[in-house]
C-alpha cells in the first residue's frame, strides 16, 4: 500500500509513558496467566462473554449510536449478535489450547499457543462489534487484549471491554486480560506500536492505520478499507438481486466495509434492474443530484466528509441541497459507463451510507473490467459480489477479480461476515491480502491469533518387497515358455545369440506359427538400437516380447517394451535424477502392459531378468531408468543356456552379481528380506563362480550362479545398489569396460569405504544406526569366513573378495584394462560428476563427498587393495 506515513512525534511525558506502560505490564501479566488455562476453562469463559455480549447488545448498540452519530439502531444491534452468537457457534467445536489437531498418518500433531499481548486498533464502523469480536477471540485464544478505539467510539468500545471483562472474570478470566485505552490519540498507538511488550498488533481501520502497524516492524495482521463491486448478469434472478443489494446497502446505514458500493449491470437488462430497484424503494437520482451530492461527500482531496458517514438518505439529499422522500431506503447514483470517465469519477469510491454507483454494461468483459475499476479504488484484497446463473460468467468474474471475498448470488455487507448466507467463517476483520496490505486473505478468526506448533514424530515409511509374477529357474526351464499365451511373440535378442542357435531354440517352443526375430541389440544398448526395435514391434504388432541374452538385451527390451506402450515419454524425462525414489519427478506409466515381456538371461550377472532397471547408453553416458512397470513378466532362468558363455564373461557377469549381493546387503532400503537373498546368492557364488569359471561345462556350478545371479537381483530389485555402481556406470560408459569388470575394479575399494566411518552420513529415516560394517562381518560369518571379532570376519570377507577376483582372473585397476593415465585423468572430473548423479548414490549407507569420489576413482585407477 503506497500510504505515506507521517509518524507523529512520541512524546517524552514520563507520566504519559508510564500510564502506557502500565497497560501493557497488566497486560503481560494476564497473558502469563492466560497461558494457564486449560480448554475448558477457556471454553467456560468464552460461553460467559458470549452470554454478556448477547444480554447488552442492545445497550451496546445504543451506546455506539449516540457516541458516533450513524449507522442504524437496530442494525448495530444486529451487528452484536453476529459477534457474538455466530461467532461462538463457530468456536463452541474448536480446539485452541494444545493439541487442536492432529495427522496421525503423516505422525504431525498441531499444538495451539497463545501469542501474548496484542494490541487491536477498532474501527469506527463497527465499534462495539468489533470489540465484543476481538475480545472473545482473544479469549479462546488466551491472549491479553489491549484495545485502542477510535477517537469517536471510546466510551462504547469501553463499556463493551468492560462486560465482557467481568463476565469473563466472574469464571476465571484472568484480572486485565482485556483492556480498553481511553485516550485514544495518534501518538498512542504510535507508542504502543513500538512497545517491547506488545507481541502483535491486530488493526481494523483505515489505510493510514493499517499502514501504520505494517511499519510497526513486528508482527501485525492489519485489515483496511473495502469497495465491493457488484456484477449483475443478464442471468441473474433479478428480484433476488436487487433485494439483496437493498438488505445490504441498507445495513446499518452502510458502515460497514464489505457493502455494496458500485453496482455494474448488463445493458439488457439495466432497465428492468433499476425498475426493480425503484419498485422496492431506492431512488434513482438525476445526474446533476448525483453531481451534488458526490461534490458534497468529499473533499477536493477525495476524502470522505465525516458528517455524510451513516446518514440516511433524507439526511443525505438535504446535505447535498435536494430533497427525496422519507421511505428512501438507497439513493441509485448513475455512473459513466466510460471507463476513464468511470475512473475520474468521485462515487467510484467507497461510500459509507447508502448510496449505490450504477453503471450500465455492453458486454461481460466490460462488466468484469468495471468491476475491476473499482477494486482498484482502495478495494483490493477486500470484498466484491457476482449475480449470475451462468457458471462461465461465474468463473471469468472469480478468475479476474483481485478480492478476498467473491459472493456469488449473495449481499456483500452481510454475506462477508460469514454464517448468514454462506459457511464462510464469521469475521469483523476481513482480510484483504498483500493488495491491501493484510497477510491473508482470510476471514480472521481465532487460528489467526494462534502460534500454533507442529510436533513432528519421526516416520519410517513402509518398505516392500515385490518380486515378477513368474520365474522358472533350473537346467530344462526353457520349457515353460510353452505356457506363453501368445499369438504374435517377437524375439528381441543379439547376433551372437543368434549365430549360437538360441533363437530357433526358442522358437520350438512356441506355438505361434512365424516369430519374428529382432537381433539388433549390441553391448551397452544405445537409443537408436531401441528405436528400431520398436519399429519392428509395431510392423508385427507382437503381443509378447522374448528377451534372450545378456543384461543389454533385456535392457533393451525392457526399454522398447515401455517406449513402445508410451511414446510421449522421453528418455531425459525418466532417467531425471532423484533424490528419493518415491518423491521423484519423473513419472512411469501405471498401465497393464498390453505386451507381455519375458525374460531369458544367459549370463549369470545383472538379474535383470526380474529387476526393475534397465542401463542404457546415451552418447558417452549409461542412463538408467528404474520403475516397477519394467519388471518383466516371466523370467526363465535356464542356466543350459550359459553353458557356452566364455571365461571372461562368466567371470565379469559372476562379479557383477556378487556386487549387487554385496550392495544391497548395505544399502539404506536393505531389508530382513532382502539380506536373505544377498547372503544366499554370496554363498553360492563364492562356491560356484570359481568352479564355473574353470570349467564352463559344469552344469551344476552354472546353475548354482544362475539362480545367484537371479536371487541377487531379487535383492538389489528392492533394496537398490550403491556407489560402486555409480562408479562402475560412467567408467565402464567412458572407457567400454564391460560393466561386470567395472564393478570389479571398484568391488574392494567400495567394500573397505563403506566400512569406515562416514564424514557423511545418508539421511534415511529407516536407517537408523551406521550397520555398514556389522552387516558385512555378519556376511562374512554367515557364509563360514571365521574370525574372532567383528572386524576379523569383515577383513575375512574382504580378502575373499579379493581372492575370488584373483582367482577369477579380473583386472584388478584401469590401467590394467588399458585405459591410459592422461586420459583417465583428463575424464577424471566428469566422471566424478557422473558418479555422483548417479541414481545408484542415493541408496548407498553414506554419502560420499565429490572429492572421496575422485579418491575412489584414483584408487580405482591404480591400486589394488
Ligand atoms: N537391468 C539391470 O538390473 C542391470 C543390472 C546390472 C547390469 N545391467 C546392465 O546389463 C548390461 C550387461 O549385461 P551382461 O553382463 O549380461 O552382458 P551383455 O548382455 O552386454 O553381454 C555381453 C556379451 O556376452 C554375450 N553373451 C551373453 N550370453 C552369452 C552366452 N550364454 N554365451 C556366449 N556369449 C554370451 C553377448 O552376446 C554379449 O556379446 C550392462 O549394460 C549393465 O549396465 C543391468
Ligand atoms: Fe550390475
């Protein structure tokens, strides 16, 4: 709000002061016994100033009445009623003394504090309303209230305090707990705008007021002036409407913020309204009466002449030198249509006493736009009304009006408080947002004047465990892609396969007359060998894709399958990176896959065949994409078909599986159930890989590794890897290291890391001790390493890492695998940054920090362990 305020000068009268002072120390000392209180005795003594307000609103209003001069008897009492039999229907169910609420799902409980001493400014047009309001507010809050009242509405606004205050006394309410400043002068409330021991400040005036608590420099909750606007479309129920309008507009002689002030109307029906309005009896006054009396309400400075405040209309006309009858209920003052003239002209603003701006409409976006003119006139943020049976009219109005408060089909004067023709909450302070300098739009009510704490317990989300539907494992398996129901299967596999005779292996045992074989998955599967798998899938329109090779082909599949069922998602968009896996941004498909997807692996390594992940290369990097829409319906894990896999892949594979074991035994999501799997899927590899190495032909070593490698991916399905396979990805990416081999060179740096103490640890909720290196000596003891202590047992297992990798003959650094030393040391920072985007990161037990990354890298480099 762009009021300029002119602070006046504090004066240094020491009595003054200490007067002051004296207020706001009683104040204090009742908010330190308010904090006592307990829900029912603030309950008792809200029940009792309600039975007060009720009992003295009729003094109250009578009072208000012959101190300021306007408004209308019987409305002001009215007024009394609202503040305090709405409002204690409102609060007779609410909590406001501790816990008032609670999500006991999300663990939160919501406990209610009182703020302290605040001070209210109250508004000469609802004096003692706003009074009995902001008093029983405070009660239910418990919070010592100073009140300063306008300058011509003190005695009211005292006598009201006063009430309310013994009543509340009478069942406990603390001695000066509500306090009414006598001396209502400017430098008063600049004083206590500044005091120490004044905690907030609750303003309801005009804007210098609300200005002026804003620039208090604490916290404040400050409601200014109002100009509701009303539209009236040809689809209103016109009868309604204009009555209505005259309820309002009538209601204690306007005071009141949220009347009705300019009236917009369609042009078809503008007539008809204003007859209506005449036949109810309201006057349509001439433009020059209109002239006179807008020349008469302000000053050439547009500030409203106090005396016209709450005059009736008779009152009005003979101020403005004509004459109308005594049963005038609303003077009709016809605005321009024009815009620019609308806006030049005095009536557009706020009038508090019955007079209401006509404008007639061409068109709704005039109408809106008016409408909109008007709120731009100190109305902002405050109230507005629309009269319509249309909802796009509706709609259009709500979307471009800038107020607190749109009533749709409703009087604004009444209607804004809440309760009478609306479940709006019931206010004397009507928010009215950052447009006009309040910090809500709310209709205030008690949680306003509440601190109100947030307990928070820790949670520790439910984990899981999911595994495919089927999977068939042993020598002979194969056979159970028969139960394939199928009509148009397409082999997705490599050339290799291919050439080994695998496909038209696979081929007898479906029924499906021609299977079309797609054979263009390489090593590391790339986009573009996605892609033209999915322009195969769609020529033959398969129903089922068989997956048959390594880790790339299922990968491959994998991808096709889900890109081919989605072609709006993008790669980018899937692999964005994450920091929880149930938070991410990136969303998969919740669809029943239209392609059924099996999974035949034959290497004995990444699990893919049941796991949710599939790796694929993107330029120089290996993106990879984790959902459960990817797990593949079937696998069958035939371990006959791994018989021809040579030395150096049976060994790379071998290890890549022992790191998912060994990976998702630490990882943050490891679970009893998933470290059943990584034990038994470590046991049967450090038995079999060497067995199955020296001798490929060894059937039953090779189906020990198969279902390893299958079992290990059960584990890391769920409980993810970690950092050593966010090494492995970008160096393997990089240097076309196969990513078994990748893992190797890691596999002993990773292990002896994560069993050091951490500089930092991951937070995961559910992980709430460092288990790391138990969980690696409880392996190690497990699967019969021996060793005396904790640590022994981990170093046992350790050394048999590295033993297997000797045996097995892997390549124990980078050099060793030809990546030469400028070149790895010139990718040496990318890779760093690609390690720790890595999805693979975020499940590790500690977070590694960039430059431990480039250690492990170094070491990966050059060290053996
Ligand atoms: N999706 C997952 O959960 C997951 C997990 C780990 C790794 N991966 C990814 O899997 C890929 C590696 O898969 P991989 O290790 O199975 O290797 P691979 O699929 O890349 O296959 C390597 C080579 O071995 C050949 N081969 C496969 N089976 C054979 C057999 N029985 N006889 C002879 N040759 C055979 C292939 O034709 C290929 O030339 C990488 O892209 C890796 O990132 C995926
Ligand atoms: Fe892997």
């Amino acid at each position: 709000m762009a009021t300029v305020i002119k602070e006046p000068p504090v004066p240094t009268d020491a009595e003054w002061a200490e007067r002051l002072d004296g207020f706001v120390q009683r104040a204090h000392e009742a908010s330190i016994a308010l904090r006592k209180l307990d829900q029912e005795a603030v309950d008792r003594i809200v029940w009792a100033m309600t039975v007060a307000g009720l009992e003295n609103a009729v003094e109250l209003a009578e009072l208000a009445m012959e101190e300021t001069h306007f408004g209308v008897f019987e409305d002001k009492v009215l007024k009394n009623y609202i503040a305090t039999e709405f409002l204690y229907d409102y609060l007779r169910d609410k909590k406001s003394v501790g816990v008032i609420d609670e999500d006991r799902e999300r663990a939160l409980q919501y406990v209610a504090e009182p703020i302290g001493v605040v001070l209210a400014l109250l508004p000469i047009t609802n004096p003692t309303s706003t009074t009995l309001f902001k008093s029983i507010v405070c009660a239910k809050t418990r919070n010592a209230l100073i009140m300063r009242p306008s300058p011509r509405a003190v005695r009211c606004c005292g006598r009201a305090g006063e009430l309310l205050q013994e009543a509340g006394e009478a069942v406990g309410l603390p001695p000066n707990s509500l306090q009414v400043i006598p001396d209502p002068s400017l430098e008063v409330s600049q004083y206590l705008f500044h005091h120490p021991g004044v905690d907030f400040i609750w303003t309801t005036g005009g804007p210098k007021a609300v200005a002026a608590a804003n620039a208090a420099g604490k916290p404040c909750l400050s409601v200014g002036p109002g100009n509701a606007p009303v539209y009236v479309h040809r689809s209103a129920d016109i009868r309604m409407a204009v009555m209505d309008m005259l309820i309002s507009k009538t209601f204690d002689a306007s005071v009141i913020c949220p009347a009705e002030q300019t009236c917009v109307i369609d042009e078809e029906i503008y007539d008809q309204v204003v007859d209506e309005f005449q036949r109810m009896g309201a006057r349509l006054l001439t433009d020059q009466q209109t002239d006179a009396l807008a020349a008469r309400s302000f000053t050439d400075e547009g500030k409203v002449q106090l005396d016209v405040l709450g005059q009736s209309c008779v009152n009005l006309a003979g101020l403005a030198g004509f004459e109308v009858a005594d049963s005038d209920k609303v003077l009709l003052a016809p605005l321009p249509a024009d815009l620019d003239a609308l806006a030049a002209h005095p009536f557009i603003a706020e009038k508090l006493m019955p007079v209401l701006g006509l404008v007639r409409s061409p068109s709704v976006e005039h109408g809106i736009r008016a409408c909109e003119l008007v709120t731009e006139h100190f109305g902002l943020g405050h109230t507005s009304a629309v009269y319509a049976n249309d909802d796009e009219v509706i709609n259009r109005f709500s979307l471009a009006i800038r107020t607190g408060r749109i009533l749709v089909n409703a009087p604004t004067a009444v209607g804004a408080l809440g309760g009478v023709y609306n479940s709006m909450t019931p206010t004397f302070s009507l928010g009215c947002g950052t447009w006009g300098g309040s910090n809500t739009t709310d209709n205030v009510n008690y949680r306003n004047l509440l601190n109100i704490k947030t307990v928070s317990r820790r949670q520790t989300p439910p984990q899981w465990f999911r595994v495919p539907s089927d999977t068939y494992f042993n020598p002979g398996s194969l056979d159970s892609l028969r139960q394939l129901d199928a009509s148009r299967p397409m082999i997705v596999t490599d050339r290799w396969t291919v050439a080994r005779g695998v496909a038209e292996e696979v081929r007898h045992y479906l029924s499906a007359g021609a299977v079309h074989v797609y054979s263009g998955v390489e090593p590391e599967p790339t986009e573009a060998q996605i892609r033209a798998g999915i322009e195969q899938l769609e020529q033959v329109n398969a129903d089922a894709i068989i997956a048959i090779g390594g880790g790339s082909v299922m990968d491959a599949a994998k991808a096709m399958r889900l890109f081919h069922e989605s072609p709006q998602l993008s790669i980018r968009e899937l692999s964005l990176p994450f920091l929880d896996a149930r938070k991410r941004i990136a969303e998969f498909p919740q669809i029943d896959h239209k392609v059924r997807l099996v999974a035949i692996p034959t290497t004995s390594g990444t699990g893919s065949e049941v796991s949710p992940a599939a790796v694929i290369s993107v330029g120089q990097r290996k993106v990879t994409l984790v959902d459960y829409s990817l797990v593949p319906d079937m696998a069958i894990v035939d371990p006959n078909l791994t018989l021809t896999m040579p030395k150096e892949i049976t060994a790379d594979t071998g290890i890549d599986a022992l790191t998912h074991a060994l990976e998702a035994a630490v990882s943050i999501f490891a679970s009893p159930f998933t470290d059943a799997f990584c034990v038994q899927a470590a046991n049967l590899i450090f038995t079999a890989l060497p067995r199955a190495y020296h001798d490929g032909s060894d059937l039953e070593a090779r189906t020990a590794m198969h279902n390893a490698a299958t079992i290990a991916g059960l584990a890391f399905s769920n409980a993810f890897v970690g950092l050593n396979h966010a090494l492995a990805h970008p160096v393997g990416a990089r240097f076309g290291i196969a990513h078994g081999r990748a893992n190797a060179i890691f596999l002993p740096h990773v292990l002896r890391y994560n069993a050091s103490l951490p500089s930092k640890f991951m937070p995961a909720p559910g992980y709430s001790a460092y288990v790391a290196p138990e969980k690696y000596a409880e392996i190690g003891r497990i699967l019969g390493f021996g060793g005396h202590t904790e640590q022994d047992r981990r170093e046992r297992l350790f050394t048999h890492v590295d033993e297997l990798l000797a045996e097995v003959e892997e390549p124990r650094t980078l050099a060793d695998c030809g990546v030469k030393r400028q070149e790895f040391e010139a990718a040496l920072p990318e890779l760093a940054k690609a390690a720790f985007a890595d999805p693979s990161i975020r499940t590790n037990p500690r977070i590694p920090m960039i430059r431990e990354v480039l250690e492990l890298l170094m070491a990966g480099y050059s060290q053996t362990a």
